[in-house]
C-alpha cells in the first residue's frame, strides 16, 4: 500500500467510486421513503478497509465522531 498521506491526497478511483456511494446512499436515505438497502450499504461502505484508512488518513480534516468524544 502506497503512502496514507499520499492516499489522502491522491485517492484511487477504487476509494473515489467508494466515496461517492456513500455520498449517493446517505442522500437516498434521507429522502422519503429511504430504504434498509442504502442502510445496509452504507454499513458495507464504512466497514471497507480502504474507506476506514482514508478516514484515518484524514484526521482533522474530518469531523471528530460524536462517539469518540466520551
């Protein structure tokens, strides 16, 4: 695996394509009527290693967890 920094600043197409179904399954649950599938994805999605490492990667570029506040 390439550099986490260089990943963060450079992410594969693979990640990019990730990202973006998380974005795209996020909004259709939110929408009336959103379904247990874009749940069930997301969960897929944000248990990913690559998606998990880029979080990581990114650390205060991204919101603090309300969990990991405790």
């Amino acid at each position: 695996m390439a550099n986490l920094k260089e990943d963060v600043r450079e992410p594969s197409v693979s990640l990019l394509c990730k990202l973006g179904s998380i974005i795209v399954h996020a909004d259709e649950m939110t929408e009336p009527g959103g379904h247990e599938f874009d749940h069930a994805a997301l969960r897929t999605l944000l248990a990913d290693p690559e998606v998990k490492a880029w979080i990581k990667g990114m650390g205060a570029m991204l919101p603090l967890k309300r969990s990991a506040r405790k």
